[in-house]
C-alpha cells in the first residue's frame, strides 16, 4: 500500500474510530435497557450519536497520539462509560454478563463487517481508483480498531469489560476486594503497553482473528 501523510491517516482512521467506540458504548446502553435499566437512556447515551459518546482524551487526543506514535499501525482509544444502575437489571448477575459483552460482541461484528467492505473495495481496482483505494484503507483499519477494541475489552483488568464478567463470577466478597483494583486499573493498562506485554497478550489475538476473517471472505 502506498504510504499516506498524517492528514491522509486521520481521515482514514476518523470514522472506524468514531463507529467502533460510539457503537461499542450503545451496544452497552441498548443492553442495559433491554435488561429493564433505564439510566443510559435518561442521560441520551442510548444514542448513535457520537457526541453523546465522544471523551476529549480518550476519543481524540489517545488516538492521534497513538496513531501518531506507530505510523498507524495501531490505534487505541476510549469514550465516556455509558452508566449503568445494576439495581435496575431484572437479573443482576445474567444481566450485568450480557451488558458488559455487549460492546466488545459490537467491536467484533463491526470488524466482520469491515473485512466485508474490504473484499467489496478489492473488487473495484484500489490500485487505480482513489476511491477504491480509501475505502480498502479504512476498511482495515476499520478491522484493526475493532478487533483491537473487541479483545482488549475482554481482557480482566477493571475497568474493561471482561472485569465484569468476573466478578459476577467471583463469591461477593472476593468480587469487592477485586473491584477495588479499578482506579488502577488504567495505570495497570499504561504499565502494560509500555513494557510490551500487552502486545505480547493481543498481537497473537488480533493475528489470529485477522486470519479467521481472511478465511471466511478469502481475502
């Protein structure tokens, strides 16, 4: 692939990002109000409006600098947390699963959908058509982004969503000591891009995802 400026990235990269965080946060939000909580609604995050969504830090600057930093490669970043009164849930503990895998199970579908565009994109000649040419872009970094998101999510430190799912797993008080880890949580993930081993834990992850939607369209 030819190699693109800085702006040419951005605008690549601008809409995958803004689709797989606005929709991963209304994924949660849907769920959660299809399990009888009504507080994402009564705050409009049950929305695909992505400013209703949009962390100045996590949604614009983590990503550019990101992005910025790794030439694109790879792209990071988050939005607002979607809140949700559990009090609320007609089945707490199934109810609290289904929300927190709702917006990792958003990340994955819109990466299979992505690699679809991709394979549309191969069709019309992206090595002569521009437009071609920037849907194939961003329909891969539609793919990384979500996949990115997708298996990060589910990774078990709080606050990501796969903390969730343990600690309805957990007896209650074994859940509380374990929830007090979450305002660290954040400097656990920095502790861990930094020193690589959370590349060491996606990048076979992400690999080996790529590949089972390389199979499945034949790209």
């Amino acid at each position: 692939m030819p190699e693109f400026t800085l702006i040419q990235q951005i605008c690549i990269w601008i809409i995958p990002v803004l689709l797989a965080i606005t929709l991963h946060e209304a994924a949660h939000a849907y769920v959660a109000y299809r399990c009888g909580d009504t507080t994402a609604k009564m705050f409009g995050r049950l929305s695909l409006n992505p400013i209703r969504h949009i962390d100045p830090i996590g949604t614009v600057v983590m990503p550019l600098l990101i992005g910025a930093l790794t030439h694109f490669n790879f792209v990071f970043g988050y939005a607002k947390p979607v809140p949700i009164n559990w009090g609320q849930l007609r089945n707490p503990r199934r109810d609290m699963i289904l929300v927190a895998l709702a917006g990792p199970a958003s990340n994955f579908l819109m990466a299979f959908l992505w690699a679809g565009a991709f394979k549309i994109a191969t069709f019309f000649h992206p090595e002569t058509s521009m437009a071609a040419l920037f849907l194939l872009v961003t329909a891969r970094a539609g793919m990384i982004i979500n996949l990115v998101l997708g298996i990060l999510n589910l990774i078990p430190i709080p606050p990501l969503d796969g903390s969730r799912v343990v600690s309805v797993a957990l007896p209650y008080k074994q859940a509380i000591v374990y929830s007090k880890i979450e305002p660290y949580g954040f400097f656990i993930l920095i502790l861990l891009l930094v020193t690589g081993v959370l590349g060491v834990i996606l990048t076979p992850l992400i690999n080996y995802s790529f590949d089972l939607l390389s199979f499945i369209y034949r790209l």
